[in-house]
C-alpha cells in the first residue's frame, strides 16, 4: 500500500475510535491498540510532512502559538433566549404563543439541557471542520479554531463513521456549547493552586479560560469537551423537527447531549423540569437550566421574535442551591464608592459544583435584621452566575461562642472613619482619595461594562495605584508620558505595556453613554446614562441641571437626581471631568430620544405596585412604555410580572395566588440592561 492511502487509512480509522471514545463512550479498540495506530501515523507523516493535513488526529496535541484571536463575523447573529423561572411562566409562554397561531396547530416540544459552558459554532466546508469561533457579542466572535481541533469531541471531519452513507453538506455550521466535565474539575483546579497558578473560580470560567489560549497545547492538555445543539447553516439540508435535527447531527457524528427529551405537552414539559432538579446534580456538565423549543421549526420560524428573542424556545433556570456552613469572620470590602460592605468568610462548601469560600453580606442592617453572628451555621445560596450569599442563620445550633457583627467605625484601608448618610443603609469611607476605592474605580471605568479598555487586566489597576502611578481615572489617560515608569514595573514588558496604551487610546472613542458610566456616579448604570443623554445631549450639560430638571425626566427618580447633582457639586469631580475631557473622550451624544425605544420589553405586561427605592411610578411605567412593555392597572391572567416595591398590598397577593413573576426595580432594570 503506498504511503497516502494507508495515512488515509490510519486518520480514518483513528477518528472513528476517537469518535466511539468520545463522543459514543462505547470504545472498541484498547488503549494500547490506539495508541499503535497513532504511532504507526506519526512514523508516516514524519517521513511524508507534505501530507499532514489539518484534521489529522496528531494535530490534536495542539502546538500552534497565535498572538491574537482574530474576530469572526457570524453567518447569522447568534440569539440568545427569553428566561423563565418558574413553571407557570410555561404555560403562559405557551399560552402566547397559541393566540399567535392558528386554532388547532398541534405543538409539542424538546427540552435540552442548557450546558452552562462556552457558546462555540463550527463551521464544516465539504465535511472538513475549517473554522471554529466563540459567540463573542452574538455578531462578531472570536476565531479559536486551534484550540478547538485539540477538543477529540470536535470531529475534523463529517460523517465521523467512515461506512456511513450521508454525504456531509456543502457547507454545515454549528453550534454548541464547550465544557468543562465536572468529574475531572476539582482535581484539575487543585493542580493548578499547586503549581502557584490561577485557578479558575467555575467549571465555565475554566472552559472559557482554556479555550481562550494562544498556546494550543495549553488548551490540548485539558479535558475539554463538547454538545451541539442546533445547526446555523446546513447547506441542502431540510430537517423540519428540532428532535430530527439531533438525530442528524448525532448520526453525522457531533456530540448531542443524551439527555433531551421530547414531550408531547406543556404539563409533560413542566413534568420533566421537575424531575430534572434532581438530575441535574447527577450528571457530568453543569447546567443552568432546561431549554424548552417547539419542535417543529417551522411553526417556531413562524411565530418570530420578541425584541431579540425568538418566541419558539424559552430558557427555564433552575432554583438556586442552597448549603449550610460555618461563618469565620465578616470582613469589610471597600466598593468603588467608597461603600464599606460585609464579606463574609465562610467554611469551604461545594454549592452546585464550585468551591464556595466567600459570600456577600450586603449590608450591617441585613446582618442585624437577620441577626447573623460570627461562628454560625448558615445558609449559603448560590442563584445562577450571581456571587454566593447568605439567607440567614441557624439559630439552633449556636453554642453560645458565637460573636455579633459591628459595622466598622473606620475604612480598613485608609482608616478614614465610617460615615452614613441619613436615610441610608450603606456605610461610606468619604475619603476620596482611599486607595482600595480608587482601584475598584478604576477596575470598574476600565471594564467592560464601561470603557472596555482591552489590555488593562484584572490586577493592573492595583499595580499602577500601589506604585503611584495613577491617582485617579483620569491619570489613566496620561500614562503614554511615562512608558519609562511602566516599563520598570514587574511583570511589565514592552509588549504588555504596548497594549495596555493602545487600549487605553483606543477607548478615547467610546460614546459618551460609556465614559458618563464609567465615571461611576452612584446609580447611573448604561440605561441610566442613555436616557440622561438622550434628554440633555451632553455630560458638560448634565452637570448643570439642577435636581428638579433632573426629576422631570421620565425615568429619573430623586435619588439618581440628587445623587447627581452631588456629584457634580464636588470640586474634585468638576476637575476630573476637566481633565477626561482635556484627554478627548466623548462628551456629547445626541440620542435622538424615540431611538431609546427598544422592543426588549415588547409582549410584556406589568402591574406596578407600592413604593419603588428610585423611580416614581409614572417614571417606572415610562421606561416601561419606552422599553416596548405595557403597564395596566389591575392584576389578572394576562399580567406577565407585578413590579412591587414597599407596601404593596392586595395586587401583591393576587400576584402570588397567579403565580405571576413579582420584580424588584432593580430586577426591572436589569431585564432592561440585559436586553438592551
Ligand atoms: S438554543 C436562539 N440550546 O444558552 C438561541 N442554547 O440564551 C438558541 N445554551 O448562550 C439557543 N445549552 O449557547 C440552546 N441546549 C441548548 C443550550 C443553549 C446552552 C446556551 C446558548 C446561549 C444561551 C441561550
């Protein structure tokens, strides 16, 4: 046999034992077999290099060193889903979708994990995968193909068995989740403390982290793996059932998450969420939820979109996990407005597979209302990505050596004493200049909610603010006169600090919504900032309203007014605005103000209820209105969320008797964050 038919021969048959390992878990060849195959191909392609392919199996060891991703532009965006917590919210969604359709449409359902890892798709030209990118902003990805060809659930090359008889589409793109498999991620986060690495704080951040390597045999060297579920693009190819589509791509050769079921009902679909929050602690991924589709995809094409959403598929979340262990101590974690909160310290506990040592507090008046001591048992509740935190205690089983909890008279790290403004539940270290506020300023104004500034990492703030570099946020902007300084700091080398001051050069562009929130005056987050915008045109001219123009703002509640003009009225603030504007970032944005209007609170109905911290209840139902939802009156079968604050009465109890979704004004502006 000449050498490229038996190369050809040895991937074949080495891909398809990879493929029986990895993706069927039905191995029929030995180890030591392989691993003779393997060899017998390294031998060959060594001697032939002219024939090493990119879907070879010896290329997924990795090797390949890249110094950048380069971005990906997505065949069609990749969408994300509409999320429900709690069961009647299905039947409601269906409910919605029913008065969409005609009369008698028969619609039944597929409820799939939802894999809590990486988004991935993959691209396959004539079988051969050629491309694999993250779902980055849902546009534009990132290009991390290197890294997924050392991922042995990726086949290099489709259909996986070389007797099937499907022949592959012209072109086929994927898209699935990448995971960490939790069997193997205690001991792989251990390895790397004891190496004086990182670890990583869960099983997603280990994905995405390995999976985001420049040097592929890092990335190789992990256990990665790998479920599709859905196909973006599939060239021919007409597959009208969502059920039918798995099959397809499980027969092709992708993994496909064992675990989705079919059901013929919403109340099977109800049945089998319930059975699944206790499954989901048995099974080797972490999952964050079930998500539910209508299986025929036609009628899902049919019924469209809500704002970004596609109305035929909703995300279900799973309650959160709840544990008890022993409080150690309450520290106090100074925040970037100078907030001085309680962290607690907790006894390690595994809560929904991570390790969980910390937990916030909120604030000393929690702690007094719950009556939460040092040396108690309590309980910590992990709810989806949020930081764990505590519901309370367990009085019984005190001892009597418990300690109570005092709010700290001084700042830990500056030791400027602890003020509270009247009327307030926080505790404030007032000392601008408070070097652990400072670096929590910093971290927030570069971070990606705000300036986004690429190249600035996670510990950079500290390093600049520790070695006096920078004093305030807008010291950042004249770092590029002191590269000598940079460059003898530790750990800085000519090319990290060359990206470090192109990113920072690079954010000069961002709108002026970003620069307003990362100045981060209290309560202005990106919506806040917008509307602001939108309504006075410019942060020059924002800093010369008064409270009452601010109020009559729709949206804009005397909290955020007077919180504003505080701000303002500190000479140190009217200085650093100055100075970011000597830098020539963005002051102006004219939003025209019916573009705020965006439809992600499109379809929903609310019922607004009692007093709300921030908003009046007609800026409440504006940003409502200006956001696509609907505000009514009265509680009933057709209101989708109560929005409650204090004091809500009768229309709070009927909600609950309904079984209807009760936000607070922060969850409400959240949705609206999200979504934007
Ligand atoms: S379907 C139009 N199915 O969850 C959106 N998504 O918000 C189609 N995810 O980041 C998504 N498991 O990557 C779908 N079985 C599954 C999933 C799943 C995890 C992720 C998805 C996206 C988010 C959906």
């Amino acid at each position: 046999m000449d050498a490229p038919t038996k190369i050809t021969q040895l991937r074949e048959a080495l891909n398809y034992h990879i493929y029986r390992y990895y993706v069927l878990e039905q191995p029929t060849l030995s180890d030591g077999a392989y691993d003779a195959l393997f060899d017998q191909l390294v031998a060959l392609e060594a001697a032939h290099p002219d024939l090493v392919t990119a879907d070879s199996p010896t290329q997924r060891v990795g090797g390949g060193v890249q110094d950048k991703f380069v971005k990906v532009t997505h065949p069609a965006p990749m969408l994300s889903l509409a999320k429900a917590t709690e069961p009647a919210e299905l039947i409601a969604w269906e409910s919605r979708n029913r008065k969409l359709l005609p009369e008698d449409t028969l619609l039944d359902y597929i409820v799939e994990p939802k894999i809590d890892g990486l988004t991935v798709v993959l691209h396959y030209e004539n079988g051969v995968f050629v491309q694999g990118a993250t779902r980055g902003n849902g546009e534009i990805g990132e290009d991390i193909t290197q890294n997924l060809r050392t991922l042995n659930a990726v086949p290099g090359r489709i259909p996986v068995d070389p007797d099937s008889d499907v022949p592959p589409p012209a072109r086929l793109v994927v898209r699935g989740e990448a995971y960490f498999p939790l069997d193997k991620w205690a001991a792989f986060n251990d390895a790397l403390a004891e190496a004086g690495e990182k670890t990583y704080m869960n099983p997603r951040n280990a994905a995405s982290g390995s999976l985001r390597q420049l040097d592929s045999s890092i990335t190789a060297a992990r256990p990665l793996t790998l479920f599709v579920y859905d196909f973006v693009v599939a060239d021919g190819i007409d597959i009208p059932t969502q059920a039918d589509r798995l099959n397809y791509l499980r027969q092709i050769g992708f993994p496909v998450a064992a675990d989705s079921q079919q059901c013929a009902t919403i109340e099977d679909v109800i049945a089998t969420y319930q059975a699944w929050l206790t499954k989901r602690n048995s099974i080797n991924y972490e999952v964050d939820g079930l998500v539910i589709k209508i299986n025929d995809q036609t009628i899902a094409d049919r019924l469209g979109f809500t704002g970004k959403d596609p109305r035929g598929a909703v995300a279900m979340k799973f309650p959160a996990q709840e544990k008890t262990t022993k409080l150690l101590a309450a520290d106090v974690n100074v925040g970037r407005t100078g907030t001085l909160a309680p962290l607690a310290r907790l006894e390690p506990v595994e809560l929904g597979g991570v390790i969980v040592r910390n937990a916030t507090l909120h604030n000393y008046s929690e702690i007094a209302n719950k009556d939460i001591r040092i040396g108690d048992t309590v309980i910590v509740k992990r709810a989806g990505d949020v930081i764990p935190y505590i519901v309370g205690p367990v009085p019984e089983l005190r001892d009597g050596s418990e300690q109570i909890i005092t709010p700290p008279a001084i700042c830990p790290a500056c030791g400027s004493p602890a003020t509270q403004p009247e009327g307030e539940i926080a505790i404030y270290c007032d000392n601008a200049a408070c070097p652990d506020q400072l670096v929590r300023r910093i971290e927030y104004f570069v971070g990606r909610t705000a300036m986004d500034i690429g190249g600035f990492g996670t510990k950079t703030g500290g390093i600049l603010v520790e070695n006096g570099l920078v004093s305030d946020i807008a010291s950042i902007y004249t770092l590029d006169q002191q590269q000598d300084e940079l460059l003898a700091l530790e750990g800085f080398k000519a090319k990290k600090v060359d990206n470090l001051l192109t990113g920072i050069a690079a954010s000069k562009a961002q709108p002026a919504d970003r620069v307003l929130t990362a100045i981060g005056i209290r309560y202005v987050g990106g919506v806040i900032a917008k509307l602001l915008l939108a309504h006075v045109g410019s942060i020059d001219a924002l800093g010369e309203q008064s409270a009452d123009q601010l109020e009559a703002i729709d949206g804009v509640g005397p909290q955020i007014a007077r919180s504003i003009t505080t701000w303002f009225a500190n000479e140190r603030n009217r200085d650093l605005i100055a100075r970011l504007k000597a830098a020539d970032l963005q002051f102006t944005l004219y939003i025209p103000t019916s573009d705020l209007t965006n439809a992600s609170l499109a379809d929903r109905t609310f019922v607004i209820t009692g007093t709300l911290p921030t908003l009046s209840r007609t800026a409440a139902k504006a940003l409502i209105e200006q956001h696509g939802g609907k505000v009514t009156s009265a509680v009933s079968q057709k209101t989708d969320y109560l929005l409650a604050g204090e004091k809500a009465g009768s229309k709070r109890t009927k909600a609950e008797k309904l079984n209807i979704p009760i936000l607070d004004e922060a969850a409400l502006l959240t949705m609206i964050d999200e979504r934007l």
